[in-house]
C-alpha cells in the first residue's frame, strides 16, 4: 500500500480557491495544478458557507438545523406540469436564441460561444444513427458484478423509468415520430479494459444514437472515441472533473458534483473545525482511504490541491492507504489509519467499500477516537450507510451528498416524488428498499427523459445534434435533489449539471443524513477542465 504524509493547514477564504483540475501521477508529492473553481467568484462564497458548526462526530447528534420544508410540489401532477413549463422555455430559448445546426449543415452553435463542426466527426457520421421511426436505441455500460455492482442498480432503475415514459406515449417529435426508448445495458465490472470492448460493440454492432456509462476509469478509457465519433455521451455516472470539457469533448458530461470540488468543500471543513481537530497538542491528523483508479485519484489530487494553497502546513499531517476496486476486504489498509489516531477520517473510495469502512471504523476504535469521519458523496446510498448495510454504526458521520434524496430513507415517506419513484420501482420488479442507488437511477432516467423530448420538440425533431444543444442548454427542477440545488448546462461558461450540495450528518433515528445549515450553490463557479490524461491534469 502507498502512503504519504504532507503537511497543511487551514484558511477558510480559501478553501475553494484552491481547488485542482488535477496534479501529477502517483508519488508527484507537492506537485498539482490548481483551477477547479473561479477564485474571484468563488471566494466571497466560501467565506459565508458554515459547513456544520463544531459539532464532532464523537461529542453526540446535534443538528445544526433540519433540512427546510420544501416547497416543491406536493403531487405528480403538479411536477409534470412544472417540468412541461420548464421544457417549453428551454426550447423557446434555443430557437430565439437561434442555436442548433446551422444552414452550412455543419455547424452546431449553442450558448456562450459552444460550437461544435460536424466535419470533423468520423467518416459515416449519421446525424440519426440508433433511431428509427419507433425506436431510439441507447446502449449503456455499467457494473453489474464485482464490488461496484449494486451501481448497476442505477441503469436499471433508468430503463424502469424510459419504460414509463415509453407507455405513456411520450417522446413524440417536432416531425411527429413517436418513439420509445429501448436502453441495452451491459456489464463491464467496473473494468475499463472490459469497457472498450462493449462500447466498439454498441457503437459498431448495435449502432447505438447515445452511450451512457457509470465509473471515472471506464468513462476515461472511452470519451477521446465517443467524441471523436460525435456520439452523444450525457449524464456519465461519475464526477471527474474531465467531463468539463466543452471545448474538447462537447459530446460528453457528467452528472455528479465534481469530486474535485467536494475534496476542496472538506478541505473548507477542516478550516473551520481547526480548532477541535488541533486541540490538545495543536496539530491534527487527517486519515484517507483512496481507491486507486481514475476515480480515487481525482479525490486524492483535488484535496492535495487544497493542501498545497494552505499557508500553515505545520498544523496538520496527512495519512493515507490506497485499496484496489475489488480488494475484497478494507481490513488492512484500515487497521493501519486508525494506528495514526487520526483525529478525521475520509472515505475518498466508492461501492462495497463504503459500507465496509464504516464498519470497520466501528471495530477498531476510531469511532470513539476520531473526531469527524467522513463519508464521500457516492457513499451516501442507503446500501452503504444504513441500518440495513452496517447497523447503526454511520452515526454522526459528515457528508457532502451532493443533495440527492435517498429513495430508501424514512425521511422522505412523505415526498410526493419519492412516492412516485417508490412506485415505478415496484412497478418494474425493484424493492425500493434493497439499493439507494435505485433511487439515483429514477432520478438520472428522468434527466434522460427530459433531454430526450427537449430535442425531440427543436427543428428537425430528434438528432444527435439536437440532443447535444438540449444537453448544454437546459435548466431544470431536477426532483431528486434538495431544494436550491440547481441543474443546468450553459454552453461554454458552465459545463457541469450539478454544483451544489448539502452538508449532512447521519441520524440513525432518521435513517438519513440531516442537512446542516444552507444549501451551498456554486452553480457556474466551476471552472471547465480540458483534462490531459498523460500528466493526470488540467492542461
């Protein structure tokens, strides 16, 4: 196992600014590049945040505030006719604005300077390829074995809602084709040498109109292709910060918070907990678990990016252990952090091991000695953290969730959408209740559909072209997140859907982690990040 220790320290104006598209390779130490986030706009925002008050996970379940009752709509019906409002002012905003293909048949423009030349696509690009007059045929890769499987879940929870929609006769054109969704989802492990394979066979054989996939590693070793090919790639199941790349890869985005961005929202954690996390001997020990893949290392390098801007470094020292997507157990790597007496723990990892190192916080006693334990936003899942998956032993844990609601939490029984979802779920074979990814797959299915029918409705009906400005031009109420957590593309100047979150702390009693203070929206204040795979950076 590698591991490293580095000193850092905390200034809470700056815990954003310091962000990192990325940094060197494994062992680079010191060496990483900052440009995750607009300094300038980022750092008033910073310096209002309160991300939980000094509450420690070891000194008992006080809430800063419970999440506000929201005012989103109280039935199905009111949502759907809010996301029908929503759909016609995007595609009124593309056609004033004038944005599509353009006369010359090669052009694609869209807001704030996006552009897109068609003639550079691969030769046999179809503009309609993947659907017929009835059909529009997606294909997916996603981990339906191994440690990362119940991720899988997600895909089947989308293909759940498509088929909805599918019923109801929805995705009917502009050229008045109806059409139903048919998504082919194939398993690739959550391995990326078995990605390429099964992505050349949807796109070659199946001659797919879309790909939608789950996982940094996998995503990586396909995007340079997919956009190559002009094919649409939207809503990828991962946040490395590379799919903020309008510029160089327009066809493809994520759909999580920037895992950068969440390392740095820790980073400003550990600023203003400085205190308790020194107190005694005035330095502090931050422990980290990270899995060792694309997706482990953009956590590790966005937070080294935060702690190389820091000005005291001699206020606390970093520990870490590195694990491999399907090591079978955390054991060891675990046993060795909580050797450290670390004074906070991070998960920076994904899937089984989530649930693994909550459990193992609570055997080998950091969860009587560390002050904050830290779960990663991809971890927030039911499956990972509830009662079901480790007992009661999540109590007092920190999150940045990212906002989503948990499908399988109590506290949302009284949630007209989650109802809803619960519903479909059942609906097609699913127990709501056996994985909170479930519940995010309801959610990315809807963005799916919502895209989907914003293209169907602009000039010419549904294309691939069409699908690309509706995916860089559309702001929604995505029902799946909190209230004031906002979704939307901006052409250039904004090329992440999600910036917001929530900060949570896990309530056994609820079952759900309890949102602390505001909702932080840094909607916009991302910077775009042309990702050079080489030096595992922003260019």
């Amino acid at each position: 196992m590698r591991r490293y220790r580095q000193g850092m320290a905390a200034a809470a104006g700056l815990a954003l600014i310091a962000a990192a598209c990325g940094g060197g390779d494994d062992g680079a130490g010191d060496d990483v590049a900052a440009g995750s986030t607009r300094p300038d706009e980022v750092a008033d925002e910073v310096n209002k945040l309160d991300l939980g008050g000094t509450t420690s996970t070891t000194g008992g379940t006080t809430d800063t505030t419970d999440a506000p009752a929201a005012a989103y709509p109280t039935s199905m019906e009111e949502w759907e006719a809010r996301w029908e409002e929503e759909r016609a002012a995007v595609v009124e905003r593309i056609e004033e604005n004038g944005w599509g293909l353009q006369a010359d048949g090669i052009t694609v423009k869209g807001p704030e300077g996006f552009t897109v030349d068609l003639s550079k696509c691969a030769s046999g690009w179809n503009n309609t390829e993947g659907i017929s007059d009835t059909e529009i045929k997606i294909g997916s890769h996603t981990a339906l074995s191994g440690t990362l499987a119940d991720g899988g879940n997600i895909m089947r929870a989308g293909q759940v809602v498509m088929d909805h929609y599918n019923k109801q006769g929805f995705f009917e054109d502009s050229e008045g084709k109806k059409r139903s969704v048919n998504l082919i989802i194939k398993d690739d492990g959550y391995d990326p040498a078995r990605t390429i394979p099964i992505v050349d066979e949807l796109i070659d054989s199946e001659k797919v109109f879309a790909v939608w996939g789950l996982g940094s590693g996998p995503v990586m070793k396909t995007y340079d292709k997919l956009n190559q090919r002009c094919i649409p790639h939207p809503f990828e199941i991962t946040g490395h910060p590379a799919w903020g790349d309008p510029v160089n890869h327009p066809w493809t985005t994520g759909i999580l918070l920037a895992y950068n961005t969440e390392a740095t929202l820790w980073g400003a954690f550990i600023d203003q907990h400085i205190e308790e996390l020194t107190a005694g001997d005035g330095k502090a020990t931050i422990a980290g678990l990270i899995m060792n893949n694309d997706f482990g290392k953009a956590y590790e390098l966005g937070f080294k990016a935060w702690l190389a801007s820091t000005p005291n470094k001699d206020k606390v020292e970093f520990v870490s252990e590195t694990i491999e997507p399907q090591a079978p157990t955390v054991t060891d790597p675990m046993t060795n952090l909580a050797a450290e007496n670390p004074d906070m723990f991070i998960q920076m990892l994904a899937g089984t091991p989530c649930a693994q190192t909550i459990t193992e916080v609570a055997q080998n006693g950091m969860k009587e000695n560390t002050k904050f334990l830290m779960a990663a936003s991809v971890c927030r899942a039911s499956t990972y953290t509830g009662r079901d998956a480790v007992g009661d032993a999540t109590e007092g844990w920190w999150i940045m969730g990212g906002g989503a609601r948990d499908v399988a939490s109590p506290a949302e029984d009284g949630t007209a959408y989650i109802k809803w979802a619960r519903e479909l779920l059942a609906s097609g074979g699913y127990d709501y209740k056996s994985s909170g990814n479930l519940g995010f797959g309801v959610g990315f299915g809807w963005m799916w559909v919502q895209v989907l029918e914003i293209a169907g409705q602009l000039p010419g009906g549904l294309t691939r072209a069409n699908l690309l400005i509706a995916m860089r031009a559309t702001e929604m109420t995505a029902p799946m997140y909190l209230e004031g957590i906002k979704w939307n593309m901006n052409g250039n100047a904004d090329s992440y859907w999600l910036e917001g979150t929530e900060v949570g702390r896990y309530d056994v009693a609820k079952q759900t982690f309890v949102q602390q203070g505001d909702i932080i929206d840094l909607s916009g204040k991302s910077s775009n990040c042309a990702w050079d795979q080489s030096a595992a950076t922003c260019k």
